[in-house]
C-alpha cells in the first residue's frame, strides 16, 4: 500500500505516520512537508530509517510540486497539512487562506489527476463554532466559525464536498477535538502551560479560563483516523472527540496538581477577540458505525504528558528558540529526500 500524507512532520502527522508504519512496515509512506515553524524532525527520527518512509520538502499550494511528490494511483492521500493557530490567524488570516483553503483545492486537484485512492481530509470540530450546552456538536449540523481560522478550514470542508458531488472523489472528512501528548508545538495551551510551569513562569489564561474544550490524546485521534481511512463510508464525515469536557481553568488546575506549583502561576490576560466558549463534538457514528473506542483515560494521559516534556526539556527549548532548524542542519543535511 502507498500512504501520501501531507503536514506528516506536525504534532498529529507525525503521530500518525509513527503509528501507521509500526502497523504497516510494508507500506511505501511518503511524508510532504513544508517544514514551517511548527514542523520538527526529531517527531520522526524513529522512523527515518524505515525501508518504505520517505521525505520531500514541498508545499501544499505548488502543485508542480505535490504532482511531483505524489505517485500515481497511490492508495490513500491524508491531508495534515494546515496552518492551526488560531491567535495566528487573528494577527493574519491572509497565510491561513493560501495553506488552508488554496492548498485543500490543490490537493484535491493533484489527486484526482494522479488518480489517489481514499482522500483524508483532517478538520476541526471549530468549524461548528460555539456550541451552546448540552448541546454536541453533530456531523450534520450546519458550519458556523468564529476564527478566521475555523473559517479557513470552513471553506477547505466545502471544496471537499464539491470534490465528491463533482467528481465522484473518495474522500472523508475527519473534525476532531482538541488533542494533547507528546511533541506538540509549545504554542499550544498544554505544552506551553507545561514548560511555563516547569520554569516557574507565569502561565497566561484568557478571561475567566471558563472556555470548555473537549480533550483527547493524539494516539486514541490516530487510531481512530487509521479506521476511518481503511473502513469509512466515501463522501462522510465522522467526528473523533474524547467525551470528556473541561475548562482551561480545570485542566490548568490539574497541571498544577501534577507539577505541584502554586495557582498564583496562573495569569490573567486579556481575552481573544471572537473567542468561542465552548465547543462539544458528538461521536456516535464513530462509535457505532465503526466501532471506535477511547484508550487513555484524560488524567493518565495528562501525568504522561506532563512527564514527557519533563524527559524532553532540550525538545522543548529548541522548538520555542527555533534552534530546531540547525537541528535539521545537523542530523539530517538537506531536508528533502
């Protein structure tokens, strides 16, 4: 089987491509990656010797470039690739439109030429916008971002969409929930609450910290993704949330516990614009049309979390520092393969 993932050098990419070669040593993987700011190598240093893994740098909005990475008929195409950040894409939503919109139809446009198989396209449940409680957030209900971020990721959804009534695509859209785990950018609210703590610095909270937002660790994400890839219904949408609601302030609470430092760490700021204060997605059809089930309990993986960051101190300051790309310079020479 030949996998094209796209974004495979990010938090969940890389998580993904680790899993899936462990499960799948035959299969030819070829990760295309820009290698932005966020990407990191050292994700991946368990896999670079695999006999069937490959990296080009590329960019998802050249298709020169993905037509040229991309082997005909492979068999499924996973599409990472995106700008994330939402505080990012408040300051400018202008790169966020290019990587996330114009880089989709490119993708698309690539695949269908090259004649892919299975097209995966990773979204986000803050394409739903704020979901009032109880209410949870279903695969049906109707798009409603508040970023120019989650509108970004909007608008990728719908060319999807357009791909499969007008061409006939197999392609599946997955929106999941906030993750966490080992090897996230620490611009995120986890690792940068974590590595903050850890040095004694104070750890910003938008607001009241009452945002909910529902977590899940990245490895129950991938292996709901790898079910969705081999056994989903062409044309879908299936949503990968872990049930398990909380507040920044809460989850923050329990990193305090966990470290043990003292709640005066946690420093008021002013709040985002448009910031949505809850968000809640409905998993049932993952659950009972495939047959997909949660393996790490929140606070486990939260003391795991939290301890793999202590045991990767040097991870996290060349990420925050940027040294990561002399890192790149060091260990692998040039960064296309």
């Amino acid at each position: 089987m030949t996998v094209f993932v796209t974004g495979g050098a990010g938090f969940i990419g890389s998580q993904f491509i680790r899993d899936w070669l462990a499960q799948h040593p035959s299969d030819r993987l070829i990760n295309f990656d820009k290698l932005t700011y966020a990407a990191n190598l050292e994700n991946l240093a368990s896999v670079e010797g695999a006999p069937g893994y490959s990296l080009v740098q590329g960019d998802v909005c050249d298709p020169e470039a993905v037509h040229a990475a991309m082997p005909d008929a492979c068999d499924l195409v996973v599409h990472f690739a995106a700008e994330s950040h939402v505080d990012r894409s408040i300051l400018s939503a202008t790169e966020f439109v290019r990587a996330n919109v114009l880089g989709t139809q490119v993708m698309l446009d690539v695949a269908r030429a090259r004649k892919a198989g299975r097209f995966l396209h990773i979204s986000t449940d803050e394409v739903g916008g704020d979901i009032p409680a109880p209410r949870a957030f279903k695969e049906g209900d109707p798009l409603e971002p508040s970023s120019p971020y989650a509108a970004s990721k909007t608008a990728a959804e719908h060319l999807v969409n357009a791909a499969v009534r007008t061409f006939a695509i197999d392609a599946i859209i997955t929106r999941t929930s906030n993750n966490y785990g080992p090897y996230q950018f620490p611009e995120k609210l986890l690792p940068l609450a974590i590595s903050n703590m850890l040095a004694n610095r104070p750890v910003p909270v938008y607001g009241d910290g009452l945002q909910v937002r529902d977590w899940i660790h990245v490895a129950d994400n991938c292996a709901a993704l790898h079910l969705v890839a081999r056994k989903g219904k062409a044309g879908s949408t299936y949503h990968i949330g872990g049930r398990n609601p909380r507040t920044n302030r809460e989850v923050l609470g329990m990193l305090l516990g966990i470290l043990g430092k003292p709640e005066s760490l946690l420093t008021t700021v002013t709040d985002r614009p448009g910031h949505d204060r809850r968000y809640a997605v409905d998993c049932t059809r993952m659950e009972e049309e495939l047959g997909w089930t949660r393996e790490v309990p929140f606070e486990d993986g939260l003391r795991r979390t939290v301890q793999w960051y202590q045991d990767h101190a040097d991870w996290v300051a060349r990420a925050k520092s940027g040294e990561y790309r002399d890192y790149y310079a060091r260990q692998y020479g040039t960064q296309t393969r």
